[in-house]
C-alpha cells in the first residue's frame, strides 16, 4: 500500500493507495506546531482505525507547503517508518511536468502534482482549479507543460476577512442561498460568497483557456481541493471534479521516482 500525504496550509489530505486505487482517505487539521511524534501518532491511529487486514503501508509520498511541518514529517517517516520508501516531493524529484514559469522554485509542489495528475487523467491543454486556503488557476499546454497561474484569496479567507472588517457583518455558514437576491443579511452574504466566487473562478478560466488555446473548447477544465462543491455547480466553466488530484499526482511521482 502507498500512503500519499498532501500536507496544505489549513488540511492535511492523506490518502491510501492499492496499486492505482484510492481505498482509503482522511482529511486532518494542518498544525504547524506538531511534533514528528504527534504526526505519528495521528498517522497510526487512523492507519489503526480504518486500514483493512494486509493493509501494510510499503510506501510513502509526499509534499508540503508548510516548511515547518515538512521538517517534522521527514523526521516522522525516518524515525518511524525507516525501511520505507519515501519520496518527498521538492525541486530536484522528478515529476516529468516542464516548469516554465521565470522561477521554477516558486511554483508549489502541489500545484505541479495537480498539473501531472491533470495531464495523466485528460491531457492537454487544461486547467485547474484548486479550491483551499487560497483558489489557485493553474495553465498546462497541450504538451503538459506548466506554464504558470492565477492565485486568488480563498472562500474561507474572504468570509473570515469580511467578518472581521464589517460591523454588522458575522461568519455564516457556507451554503447556497434561497436566491441571489438574499432577503436578509446572512442569505446576503452566502449569494455574494457563492456566486461571487463562482464568477470569478469563470472569469478567470476564460480568460485563461483564451491563452491556452484557438479553440477554448478543447481545453478541460478540473476543479479539486476540498471547497471545490460549493461552488462548482454554479460555475459554467468546470468540466470535472477531481477531490484526490494532487494525492494521485503524489502517486505518480512515487512510481516514477521509484524505478
């Protein structure tokens, strides 16, 4: 079993592979302050709790965008798990997907992982979307190649912005509304949350696959990350939904860095 873990600024996305199938996955608190013994802890409750019968794990992938809880899951899989292959994803790991932004380095292990995933799953050219602490747009040219993106505030980042800076305004609860036209402030704020966003994530992808191709109907567009279901029903532009995107990136890089 390969277990792939997806460490983001707000989640982590663990996820449990037999050969090319997902049989397991779990969504856990990113805490920047865990120790390497904690995240053990955590890893073999859960492994504990739901793996099957044979469900030993023979291999380990990862990436983070959180340095600090990289340091401590590199030191988690060699104290813990030191006879299993591991590949952490950073500059220098192979991942086959062409990085032609000015500064490679820059680019997200996650967002290179989403790009192979993306390419392996419909090919080129194509768009992703990936909804979590930040929504990022993510361009791949009809020969995989990653040319670069848009990153935009986060739907959670913006409600908790516009609680804290508006005196009448509060939180509300991600949900779609009775209408666009809310009848009252908390409906007010879910239409401008859901369709606000999803206008943008059209805008956005237009303009984009305009770059991307002659015909912006040949480009696919794959929505992932875990708000993704808010809003992609509203928006016009998603071909499909992807959850586990970057977890069978993850995957990918595992098999090839491994032979």
């Amino acid at each position: 079993m390969l277990l792939a873990i997806d460490v983001g600024n707000t989640h982590t996305v663990l996820g449990l592979f037999d050969g090319d199938e997902l049989v397991e996955h779990w969504r856990v608190s990113t805490e920047a302050h865990r120790t390497a013994d904690e995240i053990a802890v955590v890893l073999r409750g859960l492994l504990g709790q739901h793996a099957g019968p044979g469900w030993a794990v023979d291999g380990i992938a990862l990436c983070s965008t959180v340095p600090s809880v990289l340091h401590e899951m590199r030191e988690m899989t060699g104290r813990y798990y030191p006879d299993v292959p591991a590949v952490i994803v950073e500059p220098g790991v192979r991942t086959g997907v062409p990085v032609l932004t000015d500064n490679p380095k820059e680019v997200g292990t996650d967002r290179v992982l989403n790009a192979l995933a993306a390419v392996t799953l419909v090919g080129g050219p194509c768009i992703v979307v990936d909804f979590g602490t930040a929504t990022t747009f993510d361009a791949i040219s009809a020969k995989g190649e990653y040319l670069g993106g848009a990153i935009a505030p986060g739907i959670e980042i913006s409600v908790e912005a516009l609680g804290r800076r508006g005196a009448q305004l509060r939180r509300v609860e991600l949900a779609r509304p009775r209408s666009v036209v809310g009848r009252n402030t908390v409906e007010a704020l879910q239409a401008g949350i859901l369709y606000g966003f999803a206008g943008q994530v059209d805008g956005v992808v237009d303009r984009m696959s305009a770059v991307l191709s002659d015909d912006p109907d040949d480009v696919t567009v794959i929505a992932t990350g875990g708000l993704a279901p808010l809003v992609i029903e509203e928006a016009a532009t998603i071909d499909r939904y992807e959850p586990w995107l970057t977890l069978v990136g993850l995957r990918l890089v595992f098999e090839r860095n491994r032979t």
